[in-house]
C-alpha cells in the first residue's frame, strides 16, 4: 500500500503524547486536516503546558476515547499500552510506535486486541514519510531492478534536552521504524546484527540481511545538536539507485543505466497520509493497516536490541508471530 496523500475533514484525532512532543503531534493533526484534536493527560500531568491552546484535554481515558476517531501514540509505558488496548476494544484505529510495549508477549497481546476486532493498527514509522513512500513505490516498479544494498540513516538531538539517551531506547522509537522501512522495500530479514554505544551519545549501527539476498544497513543516532530528525537513504539495484536527504527540497533522486539523474517529487506529511488510510478503512478498504504487520517489525527490533547485547547475529525465522 502507498500512502495517498489526502485530508479527511472531521476526523478527531487523540493524542496520547507528553509535554512539547503532545504539542508537536497535536500541531501537525490539525495542520493535516484533522477536525479537532483531543490531549489524554498523562500521569505526571506533563501535558499541562500544551492544555490552554484551544484543546480539548481530559484524564479520563473513557472520555478520551468518546470523543476521538482515531489514537497517536507516541508515549512508552505499560499505561500506554494499555490506553491503545482499550482504543482497540472502542473501534478506534490506532498510530503507534514500537516503543509501547517491552516484550513480544506484550506486542502479541496489542496486535490481538485490534486483530480480534477489526481495527487497524497503523505502524507509526517511515513507511508513512511521503518521500519514503516515493522511494518504496519506485523500487515496486522496478525502477533500480532488484534491491541489492540499502543505507538508511536517522540522526537527532536525544529526547531529553541535555541528556544522551540510552541505547535501548534507541532502537526501539527511533531505529525500528527504519527497520520496518527496510524490511518493506527489501522483503523479510533472516538475520540483524547491531552494535551500540554503552556511554556517551546514544547511537547504534544494524546490518540486516534479507531473504532475497539484499543488504540493508540501518544507523540511528541522538548524537546530533539539532532536535530535527535528518533523514538519509540509498538504495542500490541492479539497475539503478535512489537517494534522499532531508536537508534537501524533499526530492527523491533516481539514476539508472539508461537514464541520467531524475527527481521523483513527494507531498504531504505522515499524519496527511495516516489520515487518507483512515479514509480509505473507512470506506471499506482492510489494507489500511494490519497488526501482524506492526507486530513483525516489533519483532525484528526486539531481536535488533537482543543483539546489541550480545555478540553475532540473531537469525530470524520467516516470522514467528501468531496469527488467527
């Protein structure tokens, strides 16, 4: 599925975020087309700050649900988890990352609850960037032949001003989505093999090797001074090669054997495209987002973290999660 591009007037997005990142995401909501934006407080009332703009904020998580069409969450607790279990049991499709949960029970347990109903559960990742989204389209086509090797880089500021972030965390909200990413272009991973820093900055380094032959290397840093997050990929085919920076006019360069350097264009942003899913679940369509989906790249940054730790790789099978 490629994202479209679109706007559902209407639709109530909740919003279960903390202090600047619940402003960010309530911010961008509302610039995507959203028809209102509701702030769930969470449990250290960090969300006070971002209440008195013209929001919607309760503490009630029932309310909170009565009141949305759709749940961000960009929070990591077991509370968390538990909030989008219970946007499962209301019908409510959900964004989330794969910082929720800690253990591949737990991500079983929350791909089961909108599994079991019906509802979508749409990864939070890069597969929603629209100018990764380019990319991914383009390798479909066959525009660069078969995918052979693949270099995706995402570097930050940590989340903490002044702190240095801990690897673990790393991996799980800011690599995984890279790790997703490249298991959609390339097709499933057999093996990771991470390694990462125990002090200082947080930054860690994954090969992944996939079942069609592919090679992906994925960076993830909280090394940088800017709290943008940059964003850069290269993937080399058999016929060509695709490359994007963020720093750039959002343009996904393309060179092939037979054609000189061509720019394929992308608009929008991820909560433009969530929405269009949603617009797309919402008229009967069921590919706007699987849990198994979620759940196989939650298992595949498990196994990313699992490796940091130890030495070697960890060789994974074709996939190991439970379905109906």
């Amino acid at each position: 599925m490629t994202p479209a591009p679109s706007t559902v007037p209407g639709v109530r997005v909740g919003v279960l975020a903390t202090g600047a990142a619940a402003a960010a995401h309530a911010a961008a909501w509302e610039s995507a087309g959203a028809g209102g934006v509701v702030l769930l407080a969470d449990f250290a009332n960090r969300t006070a700050e971002v209440v008195g703009v013209g929001r919607e904020a309760t503490a009630h998580v029932a309310a909170f649900l009565e009141r949305v069409d759709l749940v961000d969450a960009r929070t990591r607790s077991k509370d968390a988890a538990a909030v989008v279990t219970a946007a499962a049991a209301a019908g409510r499709p959900s964004l989330c990352g794969w910082g929720l949960v800690e253990t591949m029970e737990e991500a079983q347990a929350v791909a089961d609850a909108f599994a079991d109903r019906g509802v979508p559960l749409l990864a939070a990742g890069l597969r929603w960037v629209p100018a990764l989204a380019a990319a991914w389209a383009a390798v479909a086509e066959g525009r660069i032949g078969q995918p052979a090797v693949l270099r995706l880089s995402l570097r930050s500021s940590p989340p903490v001003p002044g702190g240095t972030g801990k690897a673990p965390s790393l991996i799980a909200e800011q690599m995984n989505p890279a790790l997703d990413f490249m298991r959609w272009v390339a097709g499933p991973v057999t093996s990771v093999q991470t390694v990462a820093t125990n002090e200082g900055p947080a930054f860690a380094l994954a090969v992944l090797e996939h079942g069609g032959g592919a090679i992906s290397h994925v960076e993830a840093s909280w090394a940088d001074s800017s709290p943008q997050l940059r964003t850069e990929l290269e993937i080399a085919g058999s016929k060509g090669l695709l490359t994007f920076c963020s720093d750039g006019d959002e343009l996904v360069r393309w060179q092939s054997r037979r054609a000189g350097p061509l720019a394929i264009s992308a608009h929008g942003t991820l909560e433009v495209a969530a929405l269009g899913s949603l617009a797309n679940w919402a008229g009967g369509s069921h590919d706007a987002g699987s849990p198994w989906q979620w759940l196989d790249s939650f298992r595949l940054g498990l196994a990313a973290r699992q490796s940091a730790a130890q030495p070697g790789p960890i060789r994974l099978a074709a996939s190991a999660v439970r379905r109906p």
